[in-house]
C-alpha cells in the first residue's frame, strides 16, 4: 500500500485516538500507519472492546476505529457502549467488502464513519482527520452550551470540580441527540433538574417538557396520566383526558423515578417507544407522538432485571445514552459554592440581606457526608438561614440547628438570662411558632416538589389544612415546582 498523501495532516495536537481490532499485528500496524502520518496524534491498539472500554474509562479519546467482528462483544455493541461512555466521541468502524449492510446499521446505531479492508491509506487518513475534526467542533460546542446551560437553566447546576465538568459535558452533548435518555443517581442529586436541562439545551426546546413524579400518581390512575383516557372508560371518567405523551407531542416528557412503575404500566411505556402511539385506556385507537423520553430512577435497575419486576427490554429502550449523577460526597470541593449559592437563594426568598458565613461552617459542610446530597444541603442551609437572628452564621447557629435546637426568642431576649428582657410569652412563642411553620412549610413543598396533595400525606395534614397554611403566608406551590 502506498502511503502517500497529497496535503500536510491538520489534526488537534495531543488527540487520542484507539484502535481496536482483535488481530493483534492488523490493529499495531493500523496504528503505526496513522501514527506515522499524524506525528501530533496520541495513538492506542487494543485488541478487545474490553480493553477498549477501559482505555476509555482511563482517558477521553476524540476517535476511535474498530473492527466489526470480534469476539465476546461486537463491534456494534462496543459502539453502544463507547457511545455512552463519551458520547461526543467520533466512531469509525472497519468491515470488509461483504457486509456492508452492518456498516450501514452501525451508522444508524451512531457511527460517524465506515472503512472497508483492506484498508487504503489516503481514505484512512481523509477519514481521521475528518473525524478528529468532528470532535474539536462537538467540543467547542459542548464549550458553548455548558455556558448557555448556566443561564438558560438559572445557575443551578452548581460546581467547578472534575465531576461537575464532566457532568457538564456530558450534558451538552447528550442535549445535541434525540435518544432516549437514563438519568441516574443517588436521592437529591438533582436528577430532574438534568433532565430539564437535556431539554432546554436540545432542538425541542422551544416544545413542551412535561415531568411526571411516577411513585406520587396511584399505579390505578398512572396509565391514565401518561397515554390518557376516553370518556365512560372507568368510573369517573366523565370526559376524554389527553395523557401526557399527547400533551408532550414533538417535546420531552420526564418520567421520574421508572424503577417504581408496574409491569402493567412497563408493557404500554414499552410499546409506545417501540411504536410511537399510544393507546388511551377504553380506547380502540392508536395516537401518534413524537415524545423525547427522559427517564430517571435512584434504584439498581440492574437487579430489578435480576428480580424479574423491571423488564429488561424496556431497560435496554430507556438505557440507550446514561447520565450518572454523582453524589455530594464525592464532590466535596464544590460544597462551598453549592452552601453559598443556596444561602443567597435563601435569602433573597426571605426578603433579607445576605449572611456572612463563617469559614469554621463552611469547613464543616465540606466534611460532612450529606447522604441526602444536595437536596439536604439546601434544605440545611434554609434552616439555617431561617433561625440566624444576625447577619452571621457561626458555628454556634450551626450545632444549634444541627441538634434540632428552638430559635432563640426573637425579640432580643436572652435565653440565658443577659442582654434585653423578654417580651409577653404568648408573642415571643407566636412569633417563634410563625418562623417555623415558614421553614418547615418551605422544606416541606421542596421535597414534595410543590405537590399538595403528597406534603398533605407527608405532613400528617389534610389537603385543605396544607392550602390554608399556604394561603396565610401568602405562598403558592406553584413556584415549588419550578
């Protein structure tokens, strides 16, 4: 084969790129042929997708050229699988002249590219600098987006840390696709608010994004919610109901926590991504939709499978690009700016000036585990806001609320017997009973994500009692919800 080529190589200094062939001689030789020609380029061989999966895991590369054929796992499931590892990654695969119609597949799987063997050097290189190229845009892009992310989403997504950048990244170019998407990740993560951001940053997003809590909804009433209802179809049912995918129709549709949906409900959200319809319940026909599905779960989908109560074609529909959240503890350095982030937000939703923090404090959030991550920092952060009487939070304000300590009497008093005496006893205890019913109401709705009817049931409280109180303080659950 001759190797040369018209034209001086452009190529990213330090780009990685990896081959993969399971002949051993055939993959060291590709690799010596693009690195000789490419002189910039860091240039791997591997022999296995096994061993292709690690040396991604290890380091980010911006190509990678595989064989189709090979044994334990293909080349088309390595694809899936490096595709979900990075998703912005450049994939060519290498077939011989017969099959064609798998490289035609795997480019519909994701591919960037195809090479036949045996392999000829000028369409080798065209096709890595045409790929490598690919890459710096998708990167520069995914630069361009994580910043649009920060404003158009508020901010939220707080940190600066490793993790978080490569949350971030991931985000931006999951956003660019229009696969199904699993969001992973512990309780309080902030697995909607990715989800939200999936969509905002994607071509649907001027469409609906309509996010359904699926444990809150009654499993009798959840396939009513989602594929919608005819009118006289069960007891009640006095009129047609448009379910959310018909309402969700050309946008995105959030359906948290899947892993506590019923194998009822499993089988119709299964054929409706196979199919693209849905079936509303008492119905004899079939809708059309066109719906991004954006599914998050904090459980082990994986041994559900294994207990046969999740059903593992329906995990392999939803599993197509994953987003892994991680948890608080392993992001310690990001806690101070997450802590100050929420006690500006805090503040400004009290009306009250913003607190000086201490650094003691702030060293003691870095350390402590927060198992519910950063819904639990927020929601302590609150607290601590609510039941600082100066415009300083110090370690003292700190153990207080962390032992579950009454706010000192708000009206200058001393509960040690110093400084201003107390007021009437039945004003000092409205006062304080008004504090708190503020910030566990506020707690509360966060947690219950602004829904009445489930705070109603977490709080022991009737539906009616919760609205009162809402309508008292003047608060709406609305915004809860956002």
């Amino acid at each position: 084969m001759s190797m040369d080529v018209i034209g001086s190589p452009r190529t990213v200094a330090g780009a990685r790129v990896v081959i993969v062939d399971d002949e051993v001689d055939f993959a060291r030789g590709l690799a010596r042929l693009v690195g000789g020609h490419f002189p910039d380029l860091d240039v791997v061989a591997v022999h296995s997708a096994k061993e292709a999966l690690l040396a991604l895991s290890a380091k980010s590369a911006q190509l990678m050229i595989t064989d189709l054929r090979m044994p334990e796992m293909t080349g088309l499931q390595l694809l899936s699988q490096a595709l979900g590892l990075q998703p912005d990654l450049s994939m060519v695969v290498l077939t011989a002249y017969g099959t064609i119609e798998t490289a035609v597949e795997a480019l519909r799987a994701g591919a960037y590219d195809f090479l036949t063997k045996p392999i000829e050097p000028e369409q080798l290189f065209r096709v890595v600098e045409k790929g490598l190229e690919r890459s710096r845009l998708l990167e520069e892009n995914n630069r361009l987006r994580q910043i649009l992310a920060s404003k158009e989403c508020g901010g939220e997504l707080v940190g600066e840390g490793a993790a978080m950048r490569q949350l971030k990244r991931t985000i931006a170019a999951v956003a660019q696709s229009e696969y199904t998407v699993l969001v992973r990740g512990e309780s309080g993560t902030g697995k909607e608010l990715v989800a939200r951001m999936v969509h905002h940053l994607g071509v649907r997003a001027s469409r609906p994004f309509l996010a359904v809590n699926c444990p809150s909804i009654p499993e009798n009433l959840l396939e009513s919610e989602l594929f919608g209802h005819v009118k006289g179809a069960f007891t009640g049912a006095d009129r047609d109901h448009k379910g959310l995918f018909a309402a969700a129709d050309k946008g995105t549709i959030h359906l948290d926590e899947i892993g506590d949906i019923s194998p009822a409900v499993q089988t119709k959200l299964l054929r409706v991504m196979q199919d693209g319809e849905v079936r509303p319940v008492g119905s004899n026909k079939s809708l059309r939709v066109n719906v991004r599905v954006v599914a998050s779960t904090n459980q082990d989908l994986e041994a559900l499978m294994q207990a046969k109560t999740f059903r593992e074609d329906l995990y392999y529909r939803l599993n197509v690009l994953t987003v892994t959240l991680p948890p608080l503890r392993e992001r310690a350095e990001d806690i101070p700016l997450l802590a100050g982030h929420f006690f500006r937000a805090a503040c400004r939703e009290m009306g009250l000036a913003e607190k000086e923090v201490d650094p003691e404090v702030m060293h003691w959030m870095a350390a402590h585990p927060w198992p519910g991550n950063v819904r639990e920092l927020q929601n302590f952060v609150r607290r601590l806001t609510v039941f600082a009487t100066t415009e300083r939070v110090d370690m003292n304000l700190l153990r207080m609320v962390q032992q579950g300590g009454c706010l000192p009497v708000p009206m200058g008093g001393d509960m040690n017997g110093g400084g201003t005496a107390l007021g009437p006893y039945k004003v000092a205890k409205a006062e304080a009973v008004a504090v708190f019913t503020q910030s566990y109401v506020n707690e509360l709705l966060a947690q219950t994500k602004g829904n009445v009817s489930e705070a109603a049931r977490v709080s022991g409280l009737s539906r009616v009692a919760v609205q009162k109180i809402l309508s008292r303080m003047g608060e709406s659950a609305a915004r809860f919800r956002d």
